[in-house]
C-alpha cells in the first residue's frame, strides 16, 4: 500500500482522554454501532440473505454488505454494522482476488491457456453478464493480473488466480476466454480470498459468529465477538487524511465545515474536490469529507474552510462543544 507522506501544522495540540478513545480500544456496543465484519460466505445463499442471517444474529436493525458474490461463490463478504454502512461506496472501489475453477469444451493446450490469460491482463471490455441485476452496457475494467494456478488437460480444468478492480464480473471474464480459445468455458467454482484491504485471515464463518453470539447474550462475554468486529478505520488508510483539535471534533459532527485553525496535520496529496478522511488526534474517523482547495492553496491559508463533511462517522456528544474552553 503507498504510504502518504503527511505535514504538521501543530505540533504541540493534545488531546483530553476523558473523550473518545482509540479506535481499537473500542467496546462491543461502539462497534456494533459503527464496525465491520468478515464473512467467509459459503456456496448457496445471496449475499443479501447471508446479510439478513448476520442482522438477525447480532440483533441489530442497519446492516449492509460491500461487494456482492453469486449464490455459487464463496469467500470473503464484507459485513457494515450501523454508521460503517455510509461507507459503503469506498467498500465498492477496493481491488479483489478470486480463484477461478473452470472447464473448456476442448482439449486447450497449456500455452493456449497461457497466451490468453496474459492477452486479457490489463484494461477489458467487461459487460455484466445477462444474470447480473446490473444494467447491460459497454464499459472497462483493469485485470492487474492473471495467473494460471493448476490445469488438468485430461480433464480440461484449469485454476485461475485474479487480481482485478472491483466491479469486474468473472462471468463475463469467463465467458471471454471461451470465445478467444473458441471453446465453452464453463465457470465450475469461484472463490474470493481479498477485498480491498482485507483478506481470509481476517474473516470468520457462520458458525464462528453464532459461538461467539451466543457467549455474549447467554454469558455475558463479548470478548469473543469483539474479536471479530474492525472498527471503520481499517478500511479508510488509502485515503488522504486530516486530524483535526478536540474541539474541530465536535463542531464537524454537528455539521460545521472544517476551518483551517483546527487542523494539526493532513497529508499533502489531494487536490479540490478530493475526499479525505477527517480523524482526531486518537486516530477515531470522524467524517469522510470533500476538500474544497488543492493543497497548495489549502498551505498557504491562515483561515477559512478548507473540508465540508460528505458523511459523519462520529455521533454527536463523543467530544463536547465546549471542549475549547474548558482547557
């Protein structure tokens, strides 16, 4: 992952324990309030009937999922609980990894497989699929890598390695590599094993979230769930960021755009009309919000708004309005 190099613009603001916290000393009721979930999804259910059994196990109301996998697929489904829903659109653009299990119709030589694997590496027409809910029309996709994993040519199965930009359908990449060999390609099993910037090691199964579930509404111990729960900041370290004083805190979760006096530092690569991340000086993700002046005006500046939030993470009363004055 590239790392943002970042300015400080005040290196002496501190902040006061007594509000918030760090992100991963978060308890279970903050994080189911605002944390993500990984699911290893099995063959069978829709990703928005595993998403259902998730909300009526943890018992609670607003619920989504990030990057949809067929019924037949399998692998990593990234589960939002409360606030973390609203970042749903930055769960949609993380890269993917898929392994691939599919059939051809003829006998394929193994450097057939191979030629065309690396002649579909790269940017692809990628039209959704007829079973796709999605609306049929030409557009692209970057196909960073292809390898080829196993192929059996006694029996004309091949495993395949993706590595792809999210929204690339591997139906249609499939159905692609028949037409080029011309040949059916029939796509037998499809298994996704990284998401944006998580992977399998992270997730649990079902039966893993119902254990540990039932420790927390039967005994009383959350610890277990608190194991699999992330919170939201794990999600948002490829954005550009600005930490903001206590007190920039609290005006930006009531509403009031980002001025230039509350800030303590920000990394130095964005351009107007760019979305950052707001935090605290705890680390804690307070907004998600779109700058409104390049960086080398935003370094010039003495006053004025240099952010406006497009979505607050943090509620209300975390940090008090009057922190300022306080201290």
């Amino acid at each position: 992952m590239k790392v943002l190099s970042e300015i400080i613009f005040d290196e002496k603001s501190t902040t006061n324990n007594k509000f918030g916290s760090l992100p991963l000393d978060r308890s279970l009721d903050e994080l189911l309030n605002s944390g993500i979930l990984l699911v290893r999804k099995p063959r069978g259910p829709t990703s928005h009937q595993l998403t259902a059994w998730v909300r009526n196990i943890l018992g609670i109301k607003k619920i989504g999922h990030g990057g949809t996998l067929d019924p037949m697929a399998t692998g990593l489904l990234t589960i939002l609980c409360g606030r973390a829903t609203r970042l749903t659109d930055i769960i949609l653009k993380g890269d993917k990894r898929y392994i691939s299990v599919i059939r051809f119709g003829r006998d394929v030589q193994s450097n057939e497989l191979e030629d065309i694997l690396t002649s579909l590496s790269g940017e692809i027409y990628n039209v959704p699929p007829k079973e796709s809910a999605v609306k049929v029309q030409v557009r692209t996709r970057i196909i960073k890598s292809l390898n080829l994993i196993d192929y059996d040519q006694s029996t004309r199965i091949a495993a395949i390695e993706i590595f792809c930009v999210a929204g690339t359908y591997i139906r249609t990449l499939t159905r692609d590599m028949g037409l080029l060999l011309d040949t059916s390609c029939e796509m037998l099993e499809l298994h996704r094993d990284k998401t944006s910037l998580f992977d399998e090691s992270m997730a649990c199964d079902m039966h893993q979230l119902k254990d540990a579930v039932f420790l927390w509404k039967e005994h009383n111990d959350g610890r277990g769930l608190i194991k699999l729960l992330t919170p939201v900041e794990s999600i948002l370290g490829k954005l550009p960021s600005i930490t903001v004083k206590d007190g920039a805190v609290s005006a930006m979760t009531h509403g009031a755009p980002l001025a230039k006096p509350g800030l303590v530092s920000s990394s130095t690569e964005f351009e107007s009309g760019s979305t950052v991340v707001i935090k605290s000086l705890k680390g804690e993700a307070v907004a998600i919000a779109e700058t409104l002046v390049n960086f080398d005006k935003f370094l010039s500046m003495k006053n004025g708004h240099v952010a406006i939030a497009k979505s607050v993470l943090m509620p209300t009363g975390i940090y008090p309005q009057n922190w300022s004055k306080q201290n």
